[in-house]
C-alpha cells in the first residue's frame, strides 16, 4: 500500500543536543501507526514536525506525495493533518460544543475555501445543517452528555475527547495523537482506545499516535517505530517490532 | 574639530544608569517571569526620599544605606510577597494591570506624601559642577565619575554575587527551573524575593545616579528609565547580563551622538534624544527571537502540572450578554436623552466627555475582552483620531464629522500594521510594542504642527448636519448617546460573530486554534485594526466634546489608565467600559470641584489601588456583580417555583 505520510532522513537538534538523526520511515493509508521510546528519544520532536511545530534541520516530509517540509501549521491543517496535544490545548471560555463547532466551520472553509472578513458581521450561531455535524460528532466520541458544558468544568479524560473530536470535526486525511492516555485512568484509557479503534474504522483515518503505554500501543496500533536517542531502533508489525530482539534489550530491557 | 569622542564620553553615564535598570530589570524577570514596568517608578520614590534626606542635611552615608541600599531592598522584596509572587501564574491581563497599577500609583503617592516640590540635588560622592579632568578636551565633571564609578563597583559586585557565591548558585538553579530547585530544598520563592530586593536596590541606585545628570528629579523621565532598561534587556535577550550591560552602555553612547549630529534647527530635535529607547525596542521586539514569548517563562517541569484548572465563576460569562449589554446601552442613550435639558449645563458636558471615553473604552472592551491581546496605545489612537480630524478640518475645510470618518479609516490602517509588525508577538510582547509606539507618537509624533501642534493644542469645531447646530452641548450629547449605542452595537455584532468565536478561541489557546487552522496573526489583525478605529473614532469624539486639545490629553499615561479602569471594571462585558468610562468622567469632575490641584494624585492613586486589590480576585467589579445578581434572581426564581410546587 503507498504511504500516505513519508519522513526522509530528518535531523532534528535543540541548541547543541540532537534530538532526531537520520529518521526515515512511512506510514500507510488507514492504518494507526504507534511511535514509542524512553523520555527524549524524539516521539514528541518528530510529531511537531509532522504537524509543522518545528522544522527539521535537515530532511523532509511528504503527505500524500507532495513536499509539506516547509509549510507552516495552518498551511498542513488545510492539506489534512490534525493533532491532539500532549497537555490539552483547551479554548478556556468556550463550550464543548462550541469547539466542535469552530473545527466543523474551519473544514468548511477548508473546503470551500470560504471565509471573509465579513464573518466580522454573521452571527457565531450554528445552522441548522453545521448543528447536526456537530451532534453527529459528539455522539461518536461520546460527549453528548457534556456538549454544553464549559472545558473548565470537565475532567482531563472529557478534555481529551475534545481534543480528539475537534481534530475528527476538521474530516483530516491524517490524525495526530500525543500521548493521549497521559493523565488517564484505566477506566478513561479504555474508553479512549474504543473511541478511536471505532472512529479509525468507521472514518478510515489514518493515525500517527504518540505512547509511553505499551498496552495502548498494542490495542490500537497496527505498525510501530521504536526511537532511542533521536535514531529508529525498529519500525515495522507492532507485533514483530515487539518481539524484536534489539527492542527488547535495547528498549523493553527484558 | 571631531566631535565623536565627546559625544561618546557624554553617553556613557547614560549608559551606565540604564545599565544597572537593565540588569535589576533582568535579575527579577529570570527569577519570576515577571517583567517589573514599576522599576522606574521604584527608582523615582527612591530618588526622591533620598535627595529629600540628604537636603535635610542628612549625612549622606546614613540616607545611602537607609534609602537606597535598605529601603530599596525592602520594597523590592516587599512588592513581591504582596504582589508578583501572586502574578506569577496569572494571564498576561492580570500581570500587566497589577504591574501597571503599581507604575500608577507609586510615583503619586509619594507626591502625596512627600509634596509637589522637588528637592535640590546635591552632589555626594563627587562635587556635580567641578571638572576634575579633561578626555578629549571633554570635562569630566563629578557627576559623570559618581555615576561610573558606581556603576563599576555595583557591577563587579553583582557579578561575584552571581558567579562566585552560594546565592548566585541557588538563582541559577531557580532560573534554570523553580520546580526542580524546591526539589532539591531551594525556596524558589524566597530567591525570587531576593531577586526582586537586589533589582531593587539597582532601582534606587539608577534613580538617585539619573537625576544629578538630568538636573532633575522628574516622574517622567525616571518611570521611563524602565523603558531604556527593557529595551537593553531586549538586545541581551532577557538572559546575559553582560549582553545587557554592554548593549545599555551603547544605547546611553548612541543617544548621545544622535542628539549631537542631528541640527538643532531640526524640528524634532530635542524628541529625538529621548525617542531613541523606544526605537531599540521596537527594533528589539520585532528582531530578537527570543522575545516572541517575552513574559511567558516556562519550568521544564512544568509538564508534570495537571492542567490549569479554571475557576467556574469565570466561565458564568458568555460571549455576549444582549440583554444586559441592550440594557445599559437604552440606559445610557435614554438617560442622555431625558436629562440633557434637566441637569446643569457642566454636568452635560461631562456626560459628553463620558459617551466619547466610553466609545474608546469600548475599544480594548473588543480587543482585549475578545483576543486577550493588551494594547497600551488606544489613548494614542484617541489622539490620532482628535488631531489629525482638526488638522484635516483646519487645513483642507473638511466638515468635521468627514474629517473624523476619514482619520478613523486611517487608524483602521495603522492599527493593522502595528498588529502586522506584532505578527510574531504575543502576550506581553505586544504590550510593549504598542507601549514603545505610544512613547514614540507622544514624543515624535504628536508634538509636530501637523499634529497636536506641541503644547499649544488643536481646536475641533462642534458639528453642523442640516439645520441641527451641535454647538450646545445639550444637542452634543444626544448626537454622542447615539454614536454610543451604535458603536456598542457594532462591538456587540463583532463580538458575537463568527470572528468573534474564533478570537475566543485564539485567546484560550494559541496553540489549539492553529491546530484546526484559525491564524493567531489574522484573528490579532482584525481585532487591532477595528479597536484601533473605534478608539480614534472615540478619541475625536472626545476633541470636538473638548473642543481645544493638546497633546497631554492623549499621553502613554491614559492608555495604561484607560486599560486599568476597563479591566477592573470588566474587559468582557459591554457594562464594563461604560460604567468605566462614566464613573471616570464623574469622579474627575467631582474632584476637581472639591480637590483642587491634587485631582492627578488622587484618581492615580485610587485607580492604581483599585488595581491592586483587583489582582487579589481578577473578575471586573461590574461583571461579578452582574453575576451576583442573576445568582440572586435563580435562586429566589427556583424558591418561588418549589413554594408553587408544594
């Protein structure tokens, strides 16, 4: 299957300290791809890459065949790449489902390329036809008990699906995750894996997720890449790479 | 003969004075994260209660070490306990108004206290007028030795302090990060505290060395200092403090040698002097990097914190409130209306003045209610809008009114392109360029003949619209309650537009709107260019109220008045600016009937007072008593409900 997102050879440093060298490797369309390491091993660097957080000192980035390596974070949003953040990004003031809404008004623009300055004078109400997207969405990641209220109110694992839904709502080719089950109880942690098993199938999504829990990766992920020190220690099954033998003394420690 | 060396020689107490603000300003901000405006503030109070002793005849030893070495350091460590250890984790709204609150009041209350006049500045280390000896055939005179040689003592000091001792270790480990130093038994806190008593001693230091090269003590020019010393800060990247050293001993040397090359004939030239810090930071904060996050220090640790937990009562406010907003605008036009043939023909006016603030007001209520973006020009704005709408008026015979809807397009544009030239800046950062850009227009801008005409002021005629002759203020202010239940209906539509969504957003967080791709710079561009306009509109309002109006009218100052009293009041309800803009107009025409001459001093320090209490619980005095009162009215509405039930 041709990849739908290919890293060529990026190199990645923070003042002196290299934190990714020579990293290449390809995730396929539909497919949940995992990246995990020990602290400092690049999962996150690489991640803001992708998503054009940071820009790689070398190297490049391909989605869908074509250069990304210099476009900014909007300019990826609009070609179909969303993100979760590793500490959520919350619109503080704003409703759940206000910020289902915006995501479902930004794909919108995305795809008409509408938007004017004279959104200045239309009401931020939803329509009717933006209205049931909405519910549509939260229904899916199960936040439909919780749609009026407040972010500030919610628990991280609600914040979470938020999270996820508004980077659903954009209908991305291309899903970010970073370490979503950070913060998360066993409980909550399940429900998230459900959530996204179900909406990877259902959507045909492809996602890119960033873990330290090894059970998650193996719930969810069909390939993986190991990193260590900034390098791919392995890529490939998340099954086989486990059961590597350079995974499992170099990363596992068994 | 070549007149370089001497005007480099000239340059270098300067730089000296803003070297030690610059490093007292770094000291603090590396160990809390907070940029301290008050510095020069602090520096002033100093100054004053030194010069006040030594005039005493106190020996100058004793009001040394009691002001400026003792004194200084426990108001340093003072203002911290009390204040900046409560902003720290604060947004950049509530840091900059409990900042600004102390900028405001201190220098007042110690008019207050110590009386209008000035003292006379003595010579103490050196005698000031004596030359003890020529560079370049330049006099050295004692004020230039007291100041370098001060300098250069403080200076090895603070280097050994920081390089060589236990204390210096124990900064370094909270700078490089507070959470992982109490980990290991440091008190971030108390070094913060130390930080803070340390930069105040180089406050003092810097006031009472300033003021025999000035001549003068002045509130002004010492409250500025602080802007010298951020702008060497700037080039030093609030981190090196020889970078800072050295670039404030460049920028004392080049302000020097830009004050002797430029012609005295050169309208502006004595502008250009004190122009030229404002310059360097604008240049700094839009070149350096490192300053794009100014204001926002970060603990590596800091992703082990869960997150920030918001208070719910904060939440209570929606985005727009139409009824109470409808409410208060009927009010107002209505109240206007009714009375303007009942009430005395000064209070007319001074509800004119209060309906042209209030469309100002309404300015940052859209800009920063809705982006959290701090603006600290909009008085400028106002000015803008005033001067240029008399200029076009005057010079071209513009009916007023086209004049005013001409300037106001034009500050649509210059707000843009402050917001433009701010793309990369956030939270603070902005706040300091439009700072520099107030400072730049009240010292470049204003004081030209094709603006503010210098102290001498503009003249704006009242209006004529057919046969209806606005020259009584009874006519005025009907016209002006309507312009401002008009414009707080374009602020009400823009607020609750899909903009208005997306901005909300924006100031919740950056990082998150990108990510579903609303632009940070295309949201800040929009709302600085309409505030912008609003505030130029409401600062021309507000000159054709007045009719004559100087440049005073329209100083930095009233910006950063402007903006406390809106966020004490309320930035994000409609209610806010208004009851702002209307108890201002109100408590300055009441103490000007019964205080006289200290009418500055007091509203000063009450708005700067106001704003401290206000740091302790930042929710707008108006908003929270809007929510008491829907609390009050649900629970006596669900009272009445259950006794019906029953």
């Amino acid at each position: 299957m041709k990849d739908l997102l290919k890293i060529n050879n990026v190199s990645f440093k923070y003042g002196k300290m290299q934190v990714l060298e020579g990293v290449t490797l390809g995730v396929e369309s539909n497919s949940i791809h995992g990246f995990v390491g020990a602290n400092g091993a690049g999962k996150s660097t690489l991640l803001n890459i992708i998503s054009g957080y940071l820009k790689a000192d070398s190297g490049s980035v391909e989605f869908l065949g074509k250069d990304i390596t210099d476009l900014k974070p909007i300019q990826r949003v609009t070609n179909g790449i969303a993100r979760t953040f590793q500490k959520v990004e919350l619109f503080d003031t704003l409703s759940v489902y206000d910020h289902v809404l915006l995501a479902v008004r930004q794909k919108e623009k995305i795809k008409k390329k509408t938007g004017s300055p004279l959104d200045i004078f239309r009401s931020f109400t939803a329509s009717t036809k933006e209205a049931e997207v909405v519910e549509e969405i939260l229904g899916a990641v199960g936040l439909e008990g919780v749609k009026n209220s407040p972010v500030a109110s919610i628990s991280l694992g609600l914040g979470r699906m938020v999270e996820l839904a508004r980077a659903v709502a954009l209908e991305p080719k291309l899903i970010l995750l970073d370490e979503p089950s950070s913060g998360l109880n066993t409980e909550e942690t399940e429900i998230f894996v459900e959530i996204v098993k179900s909406l990877s199938d259902k959507l045909n999504l492809t996602i890119v997720i960033v873990e330290h829990d090894l059970t998650v990766i193996n719930l969810l992920t069909d390939t993986l890449t190991v990193l260590e020190s900034g390098k791919v220690l392995a890529t490939g099954i998340t099954d086989s790479v486990l059961n590597s033998d350079i995974v499992r003394t170099t990363y596992l420690g068994r | 003969m070549n007149e370089l060396p001497l005007f480099i020689i000239a340059g270098i107490p300067f730089g000296c004075v803003y070297a030690l603000g610059a490093c007292g300003l770094v000291l603090s901000y590396k160990t809390s994260g907070l940029l301290n405006l008050a510095f020069g503030a602090q520096a002033y109070v100093i100054s004053l209660l030194f010069y006040f002793s030594y005039d005493s005849h106190w020996p100058f030893i004793l009001a040394f070490l009691v002001w400026v070495i003792l004194f200084s350091f426990l108001l340093g460590v003072l203002f911290d306990k009390l204040l900046f250890q409560k902003l720290r984790h604060s947004s950049v709204a509530v840091k900059l108004v409990g900042i600004l609150g102390l900028l405001i009041a201190l220098p007042s209350i110690a008019q207050g206290v110590l009386g209008q006049n000035s003292p006379t500045i003595r010579p103490f280390l050196f005698s000031t007028t004596s030359v003890y000896f020529h560079i370049f055939s330049y006099p050295v005179s004692g004020e230039n030795i007291q100041t370098v040689t001060v300098t250069l003592v403080v200076v090895m000091l603070l280097v050994w302090l920081l390089k060589y001792s236990k204390i210096g270790l124990t900064m370094k480990a909270v700078v490089e990060s507070p959470k992982l130093a109490e980990l290991n038994g440091i008190s971030s806190e108390r070094v913060s505290s130390l930080a803070f008593g340390i930069s105040g001693v180089l406050a003092g230091l810097s006031g009472v060395l300033l003021a025999p090269i000035l001549h003068e003590i002045n509130s002004y020019d010492l409250t500025l200092l602080v802007v010298a010393g951020i702008a060497a800060a700037a080039c030093g990247g609030f981190s090196s403090l020889v970078i800072t050293f050295l670039a404030a001993l460049a920028l004392g040397i080049f302000q020097e040698i830009l004050a002797g090359y430029v012609p005295q004939s050169f309208m502006l030239s004595s502008s250009i002097r004190p122009s030229f810090p404002f310059v360097v930071l604008v240049l700094a904060l839009l070149f350096n990097k490192s300053l794009r996050n100014i204001g926002t220090l970060k603990d590596p640790l800091s992703e082990v914190d869960p997150p920030p937990k918001l208070l719910l009562k904060y939440y209570s406010y929606k985005p727009i409130r139409f009824r109470a907003a409808i409410l208060a605008v009927i009010t107002v036009t209505f109240f206007s209306v009714s009375f303007g043939g009942v009430i005395s023909g000064n209070w007319k006016f001074v509800l004119c003045q209060g309906c042209a603030l209030g469309v100002i007001f309404l300015s940052i209520t859209l800009l920063t209610g809705s982006t959290g973006a701090v603006s600290l020009c909009q008085a400028t704005f106002g000015g803008f809008g005033a001067f240029l709408s008399s200029q076009l008026t005057s010079r071209f015979n513009f009916p007023i009114l086209l004049s005013l809807a001409i300037v106001t397009v034009g500050c649509f544009f210059v707000g843009g392109l402050i917001a433009l030239m701010g793309t990369k800046l956030k939270g603070l950062g902005i706040a300091l360029l439009t700072l520099a850009f107030a400072l730049l227009a009240d010292n470049l801008i204003f004081p030209s003949t094709f603006f503010a005409n210098g102290s001498t002021g503009v003249y704006l005629p009242r209006p004529q619209l057919g046969s209806i002759n606005f020259n009584s203020n009874e006519s005025w202010l009907i016209f002006e309650a309507i312009v401002l239940a008009l414009v707080t209906i374009l602020v009400l539509i823009v607020r609750s537009s899909k903009i208005g969504l997306e901005a909300l957003a924006v100031s919740g967080s950056s990082l998150g709107a990108e990510s579903i791709g609303i632009s940070y710079s295309k949201n800040s561009l929009i709302f600085f260019s309409l505030a912008a306009a609003i505030a130029g509109f409401g600062g021309g309002l507000y000159g054709i109220t007045q009719q004559n109006i100087s440049s005073q009218d329209f100083n930095w100052e009233f910006s950063l008045l402007f903006l406390v009293l809106v966020i004490v009041m309320g930035v994000k309800s409609i209610e806010g600016a208004l009851v702002a803009a209307f108890s201002y107009v109100i408590a300055t025409e009441l103490l000007d009937t019964y205080a006289g001459n200290n009418i500055g001093i007091i509203i000063s320090i009450a708005v700067g007072l106001l704003a401290l209490i206000w740091v302790l619980d930042p929710e707008g005095i108006v908003e929270r008593q809007t929510r008491i009162w829907r609390s009050t009215y649900r629970s006596v509405k669900l009272r009445r409900q259950k006794v019906f039930v029953e």
